[in-house]
C-alpha cells in the first residue's frame, strides 16, 4: 500500500520545479455548525478553484495543492490514461483564480493544458487495532467522530479491497489516497511527471 512520497521524497525529486497551487474553493456548507462542538459540514465540490503559488511556470503531469499537498489536479490526458488503467478515480471540472503574487508562478489568465481534478471514488476501512487507530473524540449531539490521523503504518485486511487499486481511509476521511502495489506499478510504468509514492502500510489476510 502506498500514497504520494513523503517530503523527503519528493524534495530528492526536485519536484519544486514544478508548479504547485492552494484551494480555494468551491465550498458548500451541508448544515449550521454544531453548536456544542462547532463542526461544521463543509464539503468541497466542483469546480475545484485553483490559485496558483510562487513555485515554477512548468506544469507536471501531476499538479498538487502546496508542494506537500493531498489534493491533486491532472491533465486531460493523463486523466484518460488513469481511467484506462481502471483506477477507481473522476475526473472533475477546475477554474482558477487570479494569483495574489505574478512572480514565479503560472500566468494568468490560464491558457496551459486543460485541467481536471481526481477524485478517489472509493473507501476501505483499516484494521484498527493492528493499525492503532483510535476515537479521538466524538460529539453526542451531531454524532462527528475523529479518529486518530496514519500516513504510515497501515494494516488493511484483503477482504475489503475487493480487487481495487485507489481508495481512501474511512478513519482518515478525504484528506489522502492510497495505492496498491498494482495501482503504483501501473502509474509508475506510465512515467508520469509530478508524482512518486511511499510506503504507507499493508494489505494482509
């Protein structure tokens, strides 16, 4: 099981030569914030809004929000790719937004490559215990449950893969997508800019 390359891998990378972005919407709120705990049901749905940062003109492949980020944008081109590689990921419309700062980053208004925003379809649960995942906290008035955040460290039982090879951590919520062996080799093979993976976990019986 993987997910993108840690910092240290992605800085042997030189990735920075490569244009990254903040979020900034579109946000839409479900529900009033929960009055005893304040969370709040936001939800991030298309377009995805993309200001690019001071970082590079130079567009991979692969575009992340912050050069550590989760969130990720692809080409058309590698969107096609990705789906005929049966990854269980959709594509998204993106706008953009106009930068705060002109220098080093991509022009504006954009005129590069049609964009699209991946998004994993697919959830699994961990092992809890063998993963030491915990409730962190929970609201008996909403029912929002936190759970202790793994990047690393994952133990998933092979029942629930069901044969996929992109998927996300119910206990992590929507914030990483991790890859099978199958899943890495298939992009890995394809040689694609802007992306690399680290060792998050296992998949076991």
């Amino acid at each position: 099981m993987y997910e993108r390359a840690t910092a240290e891998g992605i800085a042997s990378l030189s990735t920075a030569r490569f244009a990254h972005f903040s979020v900034t919407g579109t946000w839409v709120y479900r529900r009033e914030p929960c009055k005893t705990c304040g969370y709040y049901w936001q939800e991030t749905v298309a377009p995805l809004l993309v200001q690019w940062e001071p970082s590079s003109e130079m567009i991979g492949d692969f575009s992340w929000d912050g050069p550590f980020g989760y969130v990720f944008v692809v080409k058309s081109g590698v969107a096609e790719m990705l789906h005929s590689m049966h990854l269980e990921c959709r594509f998204l419309p993106v706008d953009y937004v106009k930068p705060d700062r002109k220098r080093s980053t991509v022009p504006f208004p954009y005129d590069g490559p049609t964009l699209l925003w991946g998004q994993c379809t697919e959830t699994v649960n961990v092992d809890m215990k063998a993963s030491q995942v915990n409730v962190e906290s929970s609201c008996s008035e909403c029912g929002d449950v936190r759970y202790t955040f793994r990047d690393s460290g994952i133990i998933v039982r092979r029942k629930q893969m069901q044969q996929l090879k992109m998927f996300r951590i119910a206990t992590n919520g929507p914030a990483l997508t991790f890859v099978t062996e199958e899943g890495r080799r298939l992009i890995e093979n394809a040689a694609l800019s802007n992306i690399a993976f680290s060792e998050a976990g296992q998949i076991i019986e």
